[in-house]
C-alpha cells in the first residue's frame, strides 16, 4: 500500500484503499473512521492533519472511550516485572564470579534484592511519561497511561501513579481490584494520580 492510501471504514466495514484524491468523493464526516500506512489503529478523520486541511474538519478532542482491562493491564506488569527480575539476576550472577563462599553469593542475592521494586517505581514512571507512554509489558499489550483527557503525563504525575501503586497494594489488593467496580477500569492509584490505561479501538 502506498503511504498516500487510505482504509476507510464505511458501514462498519473497513474499505479501500483510496488515494488523498479519491477521497474528495466519499462523504467522509469529521468522526469516520480511517487508517493510513504507519498507523496502529484507526483514528476518526477529524485526528488526521492532512484530512483536516484537504476536507476542512476542525481537531476534536474526545475523551478515551477504551480501557485496558484487568487482565491485560495484570499481564503487562508480569512482564515488567520478569525483565527487572530478568537483568537483576544476570547482574548478580555474573557478579558470582569474583564471589566464591555459597553464604556470599546468597547474601549477594538477597541483599540488593528491595532495589527492584525501586527500580520498577523508576522504570515505572520514566517509560509511561515518555513518548510510547508504556512500559515493555504495556507495549506488547497495545495499552498505555494518559490523563483523563487522553494526553500523555508528565513525569512528576508519572511518578504519582507509579509510588501510589502502595494504596492500590496495602489493603489485600483491593486498590486493584476496585477496577472491576469502576467503569474506566481504574484503580486507586490512577485515581490519585487522575489517569488511565487505555488500549487500542477495535474495529
């Protein structure tokens, strides 16, 4: 497909592709939904800048309408977690090499081990205030962290969410599980920090 091609769903079916040109022709509406080459997902055609300028639609900023559920939102942060877990026992195994004493390399191991969890908090908030807006976990899950307007936070929120996460933890991880009960799948720390995970539109 050539990178002026356009997918353009009509009737609930996605239908094309059309040139820049061809599009002139279709009764195409702020809010249609259309996909270019280079885009992860469909976006209305109000969000796209050369629609706006070759049909005349103003941006019209609209709040998310779709949250990363639990499950996925619980499997983004196992695999974050697995690869903090991952690099700290590369690092310390192959500090085993200059530690020889089996009660050494056990206190080598153990030791250092808080320093996760501080890492993640650091990792937590520099990734999900960066342009992707996501971990490695939340990447491969196609879910990322906004404010409750669909912009990406700034680092200092970031870090709001990510340190309020011991709310969510505390009481039998119940601050997690109040997703369930919340109709943007938020949990408590989102809710401190006024974000949400959102995830790609389906179509």
């Amino acid at each position: 497909m050539n990178p002026d091609q356009y997918i353009v769903v009509i009737n609930g079916k996605p239908q094309g592709p059309y040139s820049l040109t061809e599009l002139k022709d279709l009764n195409i509406s702020a809010n249609t939904f259309i996909r270019k080459p280079g885009m992860d997902d469909y976006k209305e055609a109000h969000a796209i800048p050369e629609l706006r300028e070759l049909l005349g639609f103003s941006y019209q900023k609209t709040a998310p309408q779709y949250f990363a559920a639990f499950d996925q939102r619980l499997l983004a942060s196992v695999i974050d977690h697995f690869v903090i877990f991952g690099i700290y026992s590369i690092i310390i195994l192959t500090s085993y090499i200059f530690i020889e004493g089996k009660d050494q390399r056990i206190m080598a191991f153990l030791i250092p081990f808080p320093s996760i969890f501080i890492i993640k908090l650091i990792y937590g908030s520099i990734a999900e205030a960066s342009k992707t807006q996501a971990t490695i976990g939340k990447k491969l899950l196609n879910i990322k962290v906004t404010d409750l307007e669909g912009s990406r936070v700034s680092f200092g929120i970031s870090l709001v969410r990510n340190f309020s996460k011991i709310l969510s933890v505390i009481p039998v991880f119940f601050g997690y599980l109040y997703s369930f009960l919340n109709k943007k799948n938020q949990c408590w720390h989102d809710i401190a920090a006024n974000t949400l995970v959102i995830k790609d539109r389906l179509i």
